[in-house]
C-alpha cells in the first residue's frame, strides 16, 4: 500500500522526470551547452529534493524508534503491574480459602500469610505515576488496585489481630470485602492484560 507521506517526493520526482523529457523534447537540436545546463539545473534540483527526502525518512526512523521504546518501557512497567495484581489476587484467595474454617484460619493467618509481600506489593503499585498513563481506563484500575491492596493489608492486619485473640471479630462483611477485592483485581488483571502492546 502507498504511504501518503511519500506522495509530495512522488509528485516532484514525476515532475522533475517530466520537465526532463520535455527539455529534451524542445532542444533536440539546440547547442549541447544548453542541455547541459538544463541537466546541471534538473540534477541540482533532484539532489536537493534528496536530501530533504532522506531527512524526512531519518526523521520517521527516529520516531519509529522513540515509539517502540516508550512501548517496550510500558510493556515491562504493565507486566511488573499484572504481576503484583496476580500476587495480590492469590493472597486475597488464600485468605478467602481458609475463611470459613476458623483452626485453619488461625493456623494460616499466624504461621504462613505473608504480609511482607502485600506490603511490598503495595509500595511498588504506589512509585508508578498515575499522570504519565494516557488511557483512562488503566489509570482508573490501577488506582483501584492500590486502593485495594491498600484494604486487603487493613483487612489481614485485623483478621491477625483476631486471630491473635486480641478482641476483633470474623464477620461476614470482611468476607464480602474480600470478594470484591477479589473481583476487582480480576477486571483490572483482564484490563491490564489486554492492554500490553505487542
């Protein structure tokens, strides 16, 4: 397919041709020092609509170039994404496995739930900016995933201290809180996962 910025070198090369064919055409017999003239004139002006054209090129290579790193940047920083959301995700469902069976959730939430993790999730979902991500629809999830990890590590913090016997209650609201994290971070995972450039 033809590429239209290519078109104004097109038009001026069929120009140029033209013209030369023309000049030909009307000094076949004149004095060969005024085809060459004409050649030297023709030739300058190709040379000139050269150089302009090779810059133009340069210049798209350039751009091409700027493009695909800024994509290969954005597709490691939404791969770091999906992976601390897939984390989280997995913590928010062993949390939900074990929370109707009160033992297991006490052994669990004292001797195995890694709350460095979620922390670190945390922290790492909090250092992308927000202003450089140009699609609404990624922005809005990925502050809804900070937000949620942010309540998943309120929530496991008070099933610890309940676990610990410290006065806090179980309760069904806890249980529907981590479901809809649970949900969320499945829409934002389908999001993100559609959203990396290949």
């Amino acid at each position: 397919m033809f590429d239209r910025d290519y078109l104004p070198f097109a038009v001026a090369c069929l120009a140029l041709v033209l013209s030369f064919l023309l000049m030909i055409a009307f000094h076949a017999g004149s004095d060969s020092s005024d085809v060459a003239a004409w050649v030297q004139a023709i030739g300058s002006i190709v040379a000139i609509i050269g150089a302009i054209y090779a810059i133009h090129v340069q210049h798209r290579l350039e751009a091409k170039r700027a493009r695909d790193a800024a994509n290969d940047e954005w597709n490691i920083a939404l791969k770091v994404i999906i992976e601390l959301s897939e984390q989280t995700h997995k913590l928010v469902s062993d949390v939900l496995f074990v929370f109707d069976d009160v033992r297991m959730r006490e052994l669990f939430l004292r001797t195995a739930f890694d709350r460095t993790t979620l922390q670190c999730n945390f922290e790492a979902l909090e250092t992308f900016d927000i202003h450089t991500i140009t699609d609404a629809r990624l922005r809005v999830q990925l502050l809804r995933t900070r937000r949620d990890v942010k309540l998943m590590l309120h929530i496991v913090d008070q099933l610890s201290e309940a676990a610990r016997g410290r006065g806090l209650v179980y309760s069904e609201g806890t249980k529907s809180d981590l479901l809809s994290i649970q949900r969320r971070l499945s829409w934002a995972l389908d999001v993100f996962n559609s959203a990396v450039r290949h």
